[in-house]
C-alpha cells in the first residue's frame, strides 16, 4: 500500500487548479485539498470534484465524492452512508482539515459577506445533490410498491432514512437567513 504522500499527487494537483476563488487567495495559507486526497485510494477526477474509495467502509467501488468550495475548503459524502467524521477519522484527520486556515490578518466586511455567501452556496449545494440521490431512492421504493413488490426491512430502512435525509435537505435550503 502507498503512502499517504505518494497516493495520488496529480489528482491533488488536479483538484485544487479546479477550484476558483473569489475570495482574496493570500488570506489563505494551507492545503485541505492535499491533506485529503493524498490519504485516499482511488482517486479519479469527476466533474468538478473527485471521487474515491470511501476509507469508513469496505468499499469495493468509489462511493466517496469530493468537491472544493470557492474557497477551498472541501465537501465530502460517502454514498454509502458514512458520516463525514467518520470518513475523515479513517485517514486520521479531523473535520478542522477540511477546511482551509486564514492569517491572522482581520477580513474586510465585504471579505466576511463574500465567505459567509460561499458558505451558504456550498450548503445549498450538498442539500440539492443530496435531494437529487435521496429522490431517486424514494421513486425506487414507489417503483416497487407500486408494482406490488414488498419492501423488506433493508428497504424500509434505506426510504426511512431517505425520508429523513429529505427532510434535513429542506432545511438547509429553508433557512436562507
């Protein structure tokens, strides 16, 4: 097994060019984008993100998405269902390292809206990819029923939790204050 350091230096590489910031660049000085992929396995480009072998879980496939903010900080979720601290625990991280460090120097009020918005947008963001995955569960589920195939304890669990998945989605996106 490689390294942490060796893993995949060019999809780090990779990644962290497809972020763009708006955000004054200078006021930024560490790397969540390295600190992640180097400690994943797996590591393919996807979209504007990447995707990788979840390391909370025996993953056969990449279920693990990765995206960068604006900002650079870094949005993960494990299609299987592992919580972000548990993902970023397997690699020995911290949920603090998923986040890019500012200077000391003060912001500007305009530097704070623009961050507190990127924010905002980034949660936005995981709440409608979680929305479009949890939808899909949930017409899967009416699929079956609807074709008079029962649903089993396993299924009932996974539309519970798509349920509740749904509903924490709507509340991110609900809260606009």
């Amino acid at each position: 097994m490689l390294s942490p350091q060796t893993r995949n230096p060019a999809a780090r590489r990779d990644f962290a060019k497809s972020s763009s910031t708006s955000i004054d660049a200078n006021k930024y000085t560490s790397d969540p984008v390295g600190r992640l992929l180097d400690r994943l396995d797996r590591v393919r480009k996807s979209g504007r993100g990447h995707t990788a072998r979840c390391p909370a879980h025996e993953d056969r496939t990449a279920s693990l998405s990765i995206t960068a903010t604006d900002t650079g900080n870094i949005l993960i979720h494990c299609f299987a269902g592992c919580s972000t601290a548990d993902v970023v625990a397997a690699v020995g991280l911290e949920l603090s390292d998923l986040f890019v460090k500012r200077e000391s120097t003060s912001m500007t009020h305009a530097e704070r809206s623009a961050l507190r918005e990127h924010g905002r947008q980034a949660q936005w963001k995981a709440a409608l990819n979680v929305l479009g995955l949890e939808a899909k569960v949930v017409v899967i589920a009416g699929r079956d029923i609807k074709q008079g195939r029962p649903l089993n304890d396993d299924d009932e669990r996974r539309l519970d939790e798509a349920l509740i998945r749904i509903d924490a989605a709507r509340g991110v996106l609900n809260d606009r204050a």
